[in-house]
C-alpha cells in the first residue's frame, strides 16, 4: 500500500509476525523503529495494564523519533490468573510456562496503541499526538501436555522469544483444544481491533 507523506506509518515492533499480520489487511508501514524499553513488570501490576502500558510506552518512545508520523505499537501478555509469563529465552522458562498452561485456561492480553498527529484544533497545550488505544482479551485452552509432547516442543526451539512460552500459529497449535477471542491477538495484533483504530483515525485502509 502506497500512502501519502501525510499519512506515514511507522511500525514499533520488532517482531516479524507483527509486520507480517500487518500485511495480511493490506497495511504496509513505511518504516519498522523497534522500541527499546525496559518491559519489566511494575510492582503489582495486572497482565491487562501490563500490556496496555508497555505498548504506550513503546509507541512515545518510537514517535519521539518519527515526527508527524503515525506510531502503531503493540504489546502481548500471556497471563496465568494474576501472574504474568516471561518471553521465554532458556529452556527452563518455556517448560516453565508450558507447566503452567497445560490442561488449563489461560488468557493473552493485547495492548495496542496508536498515536497520530493532531489535526487543527484537536491538540491539547503542549500534545502534538493524538492516542488511541484497545486492550484486547483472548481466551485459550491447552490440551494436557505429557512429557514427551513437552520435550518435543522444546526441541524444536519454536518457543524462544515467545510470551508464554509458545506460538500458536506454529507446532503449539496442535496442543490448543479451544480459544475465545481474536486468533490473531495470540499471534502478536489484534487486527480487527488495528484496522478499527487506522480508520478511526482517518488512516487510509485497502
């Protein structure tokens, strides 16, 4: 998608599934920033804020740097009751997390924010952007994982990165007996969700 200058989008992520979701609705972003922000979770913080918090902040950090731009960022949360699951980078932490979700119900939280210059009269003293926002629940069941069904996911090394421990649009999927919500939130952006904030913005869609 070609857009005019007056409506250069930049992307906050570094994640190719983001940019690839994009695509999937036709949205291709004029430049792709990553946000490099402390994502650590404050004292007492709830997976939904957590979520939501995170993807303002990379969405200003990334719009201090892009000046007239729209700012698309996104954050997901993978959360087991109260406790929020780490991007998993050893092994220990993915059978961790893959502990905790088999044979349970666990939800993923998708904060996403969008900044866009203010129109005439729509700035307040001092704010140059105007922020939208959606904080989107999806809810997923896993299968009982047996040990060997464990090990094997681990070895395939599909999980490092991942919040929560695991992709659902990879081998995990066959371990997923039911899921409520926006599929595409698990996988990184709720694009129904996007697609209601560009337009809401007057962002040019497909």
């Amino acid at each position: 998608m070609s857009t005019e200058t007056t409506h250069r989008l930049v992307l906050a992520s570094a994640s190719p599934r983001r940019l690839d979701l994009l695509r999937q609705i036709g949205v291709v972003p004029d430049a792709v920033d990553p946000a490099d922000i402390d994502e650590s979770p404050l004292p007492r913080e709830l997976p939904p804020q957590h979520a939501l918090r995170l993807a303002g902040e990379k969405a200003a950090a990334v719009a201090a740097r892009h000046p007239g731009a729209f700012v698309l960022a996104a954050d997901t949360v993978v959360a087991c009751g109260r406790r929020i699951l780490p991007k998993a980078e050893e092994e220990k932490q993915a059978r961790a997390c893959l502990g905790l979700l088999s044979g349970r119900r666990h939800r993923v939280f998708g904060g996403v924010v969008l900044l866009s210059p203010a129109g005439e009269g729509d700035a307040r003293e001092g704010e140059a952007l105007r922020r939208s926002d959606r904080l989107v629940r999806t809810d997923v069941t896993f299968k009982s994982l047996s040990h060997e069904e464990t090990e094997s996911y681990i070895a395939s090394g599909e999980w490092q990165g991942k919040a929560g421990g695991y992709a659902i649009q990879g081998r995990a999927a066959a371990h997923v007996r039911w899921i409520g919500g926006s599929y595409s939130n698990v996988v990184g952006l709720p694009l129904f969700e996007v697609a209601a904030l560009l337009r809401g913005v007057g962002f040019p869609l497909p």
